[in-house]
C-alpha cells in the first residue's frame, strides 16, 4: 500500500469518528415541547424537531441561542419528565415536632403586674438563677395609681388636704400545674401637704405607692388563695408605707 492510500484511509476513518461523535438516537427535542410521551405511538401530537443536521457550528444550540433545553435522546426526554417540574413538587423533610410547653405563660413574667414563677421541677430552666426556690417579677408603673383630690387644702395648720388612688393590680402564679390570675382592688390615701415631708403632689403620691406596692408583692405568698392574698396585700402595704414614711400619714385600704 502506497503513502496516497495511507493517507486516504485516515482521513476516511476521521471522517467517520467526527460524524460518530455528533451522532443521536432519534431527533432532537426542547424539553417541554414534545408530546404527551416519549417515543409516543401513532395519533400522538406533533411536536418541533431539532436533529444534528441543523445549520449552525459543530455544537451550537439549535435552536439559536434558545434558553430551552435539548434532549437529543429519548430518554433523557423521559428522564425530564418523570422530574417534579417545580419546588412545589419536591418532598421536604419536616423539623420535629416543638415540645409542649412545660411551664405556660412564663413567656409573659415581663408584662405589667407581678409574677411569681415556679423554679421547681418543669419550670426551672426558665428561672434566671437555677435552683431558686421561687422567682417574682414586679412591674407596677407610677401612671396606675390616678390620685385626685378629695379635700383642698386651705393652708392652714401643719398639714391639710387630702387625695387618694384607686386601681387594680394584676398578679400571677405560673408552675408546671398551670397558671391562675388575679386582681386585688386597693385604695390608697394621704394628704397635700405633711409637717414632715412638705407638700405632696399627685405625681410624688403616685411615685411613692408604686415604691411601696412593689416591695410588698415581692415578698407576698403566691401559693394564698386570691381572696386572702388581697386581704394579706393591703395591710402589709398599709404597714409599709407607716414604717418607710411616718409622717406622711396615708393609709390603705381595698
């Protein structure tokens, strides 16, 4: 064999490998634009077709440049559309469910009132310092006690006038047997003007009950029922304010 038909023969055989490397089974779809299936039967509907003889660049997209994807084999056609089509399809793994709440209502200690929170057993984890007996928050704000006057002063003596505040205060116990709320009504009273302490405006008689209110409730016994809690709670502010301020003469009652 001579060196001409050397050559000849490979550049057959090189031919024949650069057609082989561009070779399809069946046409060319873009996704989405076939029929109903696959390799469908007769009466199936038509569909645009791409092949490998299309014009263009060895490896161009035939469709110019379309953002369609081609399926040049049936079955990557089949493999497309046995896929979810969308997000919506695809199976997501569910979290675990959230455990119950063990200690309800803890959530709220910060609201206005007072709370007093368990730290024994479910609710311990929730309590600022573990292993607490018992945890109280007190939260009462100088605006919920609304003084008026209930007797001028006339500026005579060492003292005159008289105002007082009526409100309700809102308590709380929270503990892994649940939660029980109350209120206890209670009106305090005390005069415009003292021998000792001068005068006495609204706004100083309501800084002073919220002072006292809350040192009381952190020290009451939130296991009482309501009915004797409200009764405990109103001489022991009573007391209170006699011992902390003797000559501001107020008094407390329900």
């Amino acid at each position: 064999m001579n060196a001409r038909k050397v050559l000849l023969l490979i550049l057959v055989i090189a031919v024949w490998a650069l057609a082989a490397c561009n070779m399809t089974f069946g046409d060319c779809y873009p996704v989405g634009e076939g029929t109903s299936g696959a390799g469908a039967g007769p009466g199936s509907e038509p569909r645009p077709v791409f092949t490998s003889s299309a014009s263009g660049d060895f490896g161009a997209d035939p469709q110019g440049g379309g953002e369609g994807k081609i399926a040049c084999n049936e079955w990557e056609l089949e493999d497309e559309e046995e896929r979810p089509s969308d997000s919506s399809e695809t199976p997501t793994r569910t979290s675990p469910e959230t455990p119950r709440d063990q200690c309800p209502g803890a959530g709220d200690v910060g609201g206005a009132g007072a709370t007093f929170l368990s730290c024994s057993g479910a609710c311990s984890s929730k309590c600022p310092k573990p292993g607490m007996a018992h945890f109280v928050w007190v939260d009462f704000d100088s605006s919920f006690f609304t003084f008026v006057t209930t007797v001028e002063d006339d500026g005579r003596g060492a003292a005159g006038g008289y105002q007082q505040a009526k409100t309700n205060l809102n308590f709380k116990q929270v503990s892994s047997a649940g939660t029980r709320e109350w209120s206890c009504p209670i009106t305090i009273k005390m005069p415009l003007r003292t021998e000792l302490m001068g005068k006495i405006d609204h706004l100083r008689a309501a800084e002073l009950s919220e002072e006292i209110t809350e040192e009381v409730a952190q020290l009451m016994d939130y296991n009482l029922p309501p009915g004797i809690f409200c009764d405990r709670f109103h001489r022991a502010v009573d007391a209170a304010f006699k011992f902390k301020y003797k000559g501001l003469g107020a008094s407390v009652t329900k």
